[in-house]
C-alpha cells in the first residue's frame, strides 16, 4: 500500500477546484474574523458535511458555500484565497492548478467583474514559478440569467491565454438542475471563439440525459464530473471516442449523496472503458476532502501504484498546463511510479 506520503509526491494536475471552497477550515476563519462575520459551526472543518442529492440537500450545501463566500471581501481576501489554494496543492504535489473562479460574488467588494479576475489572474501569476502554474476558468453559474454567462464569457475571452496567470477555460456551475443547458450555448460559442477550453458541469447530480443534453448544446472539452456516464455503456463510449475527458471528485460524489461511498464512484470502470479521467477536490472546505484523499480513494478502490500513475498522467494529458510543466510532470510520475511500484 502506498503511504500518505508517497501519494503527496505523486505529480499531479488539479483541473477541479472551486474558488472559495478551495480554502481550508482555518483560512475561512482567519478572513472570518477579519471580516467581522460570524461563520456556521458546519465550516469549522470539524466534521464534513454530507447532504442527500435532492434539491434540499443541494440548498444546504449551497447555503454554506454562500456563507463562506461572504467573507471573501476585497482584495487581500481574494488574494489570500488564491495563495493558500497554492500553496495547500504544492504541498499535495500538484504542479498545475485550474481555480474556478465565477467573480460576479467578489465584484462589489472591488469595483466589478473585470477587478474581481485581474486581480485574480494578477495573484495567480505571482504564485506561479518554475515548478507549479496556475490558471483561472472562468465559470458562469446555471442559477443566473444566460446573459449574466455571455458577459462573464466576453470577459473570459480578454484575458484568454495559454499559460499561469491566464484565462484557460470557461465552465458553468452548480445545480445541474436549474437552467436550460441550450440558454448557456451562445456563452460557449463566445468562449470557444477566444480559443478558451468549454468546461461545464455534468452528470453528477443528474445522469446520462442530461450528460447527453451537455456535450449536444455545450461541446464540452472536459466534463466536471461526467462519472454518471458509467450508467450507459453507449454515452461512455460516444465520450471517450469524442476525447471529452472527466473531472472526477469522488469524496464530493459521496457527500452529495450521488453514491454511497467514495470507493462506489466508477472510477474503475471509467477507466477499463478508456475514458480520461482526471481527479479533483472540488469543495474541500465543505467537504473536508483535498487532492490527494481523492488518490487515497482510487487506491482503496483497487489502484495499485500504476493504476495511481495512470491516473496522474491523465490529469496532466487532460489539463491545459503548458508543454514544460507537462512533460517535467510525466518524467517525475514516471520516476514515482518505478520507487512506489519497487
């Protein structure tokens, strides 16, 4: 078995993490008091949240995420969600970090939506350096009015570029539920026309149809989670011959109430049917769950040290980092995979 150890100095790609729910229990609470606000006993990090994946399950964990957003207020604080999101993925091997950031919830604490990212691409860049890079998708939200996403996408298509400290992707988040997927197409032609990677959410919370629905009207270049494709053997095929690769967050899927347990997500068989699938964190302040406890799942599932290696290696193959961090990545996974495998 490999240790925790071994798993934090396995090279990796984070291509699913969202901005606020990136911080840790005790950084949320440091911009909490600084901010004067008093923060529900759920985000202490004390024990990890599980709602069921109904509606109300969803407004639960929304509601958290909202209260914990609201401490994000100014500069420093979006700066300071930005380096310890940095710092806390270097310390878990990460190389390439894609944050998802939706700054229409940080603009009127610094003048809009066009400050809310510079000053996120500016502080993405200054954490950036030989050995790591971190790039922003810029992400729309399905409970806002489709216009509300061709703005964001105008605004993505700016600062599009190809490396740290740039706009590499545009996705459209939370509740699959809501909105009318073909309402956000016009803001995904607006980001594919800037060259920006189209990266929307799918097939977590609702399964195959609306996987489907996705890749028709959005023509995703990865799906954030997309693990629901296991369930139609077809769709799956259909997604790993079209190369949309899937962004999978297991402990979120468990915590979400969409499995069980963690170890019941289909990584395995995603995987034996040749899908790309990349693992991500997603909301590690709620759900009390980084990177590498995403690896600890894969290897509690069956994952040997290749399997691990694997895995790795499709999060950089999936990932937008450019060439140098990429290929120094695969060399060193390499090289990981012969210690942890001997």
């Amino acid at each position: 078995m490999a240790t925790r150890a071994q798993l934090d100095a396995l090279p990796k790609a984070h291509l699913h993490l969202h901005f606020t729910g990136s911080l840790s229990p005790a950084a949320l609470a440091a911009l909490a008091a600084r901010a004067g606000v008093r923060l529900p006993a759920a985000l202490s990090g004390a024990q990890a949240v599980r709602v069921s994946p109904d509606a109300r399950g969803w407004f639960r964990f929304q509601r958290l995420y909202d209260a914990a957003r609201a401490v994000v207020r100014g500069e420093e604080a979006m700066r300071e969600v930005i380096r310890t999101a940095a710092a806390l993925d270097r310390a878990e091997g990460s190389r390439w970090l894609e944050l998802q950031l939706d700054p229409t919830s940080y603009a009127p604490f610094v003048g809009g939506i066009t400050p809310a990212l510079e000053i996120a691409l500016d502080e993405a860049r200054a954490v950036s350096d030989e050995g790591f890079g971190m790039a922003l998708i810029v992400a729309a939200s399905r409970t806002r009015h489709p216009l509300d996403a061709r703005a964001l996408a105008r605004l993505a298509a700016q600062h599009a570029g190809s490396g740290a400290g740039q706009v590499v992707g545009f996705g459209l988040s939370n509740d699959e539920r809501a909105g009318s997927t073909a309402a956000f197409g016009p803001a995904f032609a607006i980001a594919r026309r800037a060259g920006l990677a189209a990266l929307p959410h799918g097939g977590e919370l609702l399964g195959p149809a609306h996987i489907r629905e996705v890749v028709r009207e959005l023509r995703p270049t990865r799906l954030g989670h997309g693990v629901r494709a296991a369930e139609d053997p077809a769709l799956l095929a259909a997604l790993v011959e079209a190369g949309i690769a899937l962004e999978a967050c297991p402990v979120s899927n468990e915590r979400l109430g969409v499995y069980p347990a963690a170890g019941d997500v289909p990584l395995r068989a995603l995987v034996d049917a040749g899908a790309t699938v990349a693992l991500g964190a997603d909301d590690p302040l709620i759900f009390d769950a980084r990177l590498t406890d995403q690896y600890a799942v894969a290897h509690a599932a069956g994952f040997d040290a290749h399997g691990l290696a694997q895995l790795a290696r499709m999060s950089f193959s999936a990932s937008l980092a450019p060439e140098r961090i990429r290929a120094a990545a695969l060399a060193d996974i390499e090289a990981w995979e012969a210690r942890t495998a001997g």
